[in-house]
C-alpha cells in the first residue's frame, strides 16, 4: 500500500478488519502479533509506521521466546521466530540503531544458525559471524 497508495482505499479496510479477527483469536499469539507488526511496517506511516511496527516486533519476540519454552508437539506451529528477529534488525538498521541491528541479527543466528540473510547483514555492518554462537536449534 505504501507504494501503491490507490490500492489502500479499498486494501486498508480488508488489512483491518483482517487484523482485528487475527487479533481476536490469537491475541497472545506470537505469529498473530509478528504479522500484525509487519503491516505496520510495510504499511501507511500514518498507521504508526516503524516504531509501532517495532514496538508490536518486540511484542512478538517476547511471546515466541515464551513459546519456546513450553513443550511442542508435532501440531504445534514453530515458524516465525528467526524471522521476527530479522525484521526487528532491520527496523533497528533504518532507525537509525546498528549496535541494536547486530544484537538482534546475532540473536537470529542463535535460535537458527542457518540464516544467511542474518550473517551477510552482520558482515555488512564489519562483525565477523565467526563471533556468533552457533547453538542447536531448540526442538
């Protein structure tokens, strides 16, 4: 919508009304409020923009690493979490914050040390991802 400011007339209040159901069935839901903070932050800066984006991203964060500590079972939905860290980076890069940026990027390495995208940003910034602790994924 950002890019395309005629398309939110008619696919702002679909977003919406898309976020306000989310919201209702998964409000403590950490996949529900790290999509929530993504369309803030691809959205309208009038609709909060980056700090509401990160503030909802942070928001995510805490309820994943909540997640994490419970027992999964084979149903139990486990995406997201590298993801949310790597956006809250990012968010951290544009505002402004790259001490910020490497701690959140150095963060994604440490629940996924696969991440590329998280590496080459933390090389981008001068930090060897040598110095990343490269643990097992939680299961």
């Amino acid at each position: 919508m950002a890019r395309h400011p005629a398309q939110a007339l008619w696919l702002g209040p679909v977003y919406i009304r898309r976020r306000q159901r989310a919201l209702q069935a998964g409000a403590d839901n950490p996949r529900v409020a790290y999509l929530v903070g993504m369309g803030y932050a691809r959205g309208a800066a009038r609709q909060g923009g980056k700090a509401k984006a990160l503030d909802a991203l942070l928001r995510a964060e805490r309820l994943f690493a909540a997640e994490r500590l419970q027992p999964a079972s084979r149903l139990t939905p486990r995406w997201g979490y590298d993801h949310c860290l790597m956006f809250i980076a990012d968010l951290c890069l544009e505002l402004g914050r790259p001490g910020e940026a490497a701690r959140y990027w150095r963060k994604t390495l440490d629940v996924n040390p696969r991440n590329e995208l998280a590496r080459q940003r933390l090389q981008a910034l001068g930090r060897r991802p040598a110095e990343v602790p490269a643990r097992v994924i939680r299961k």
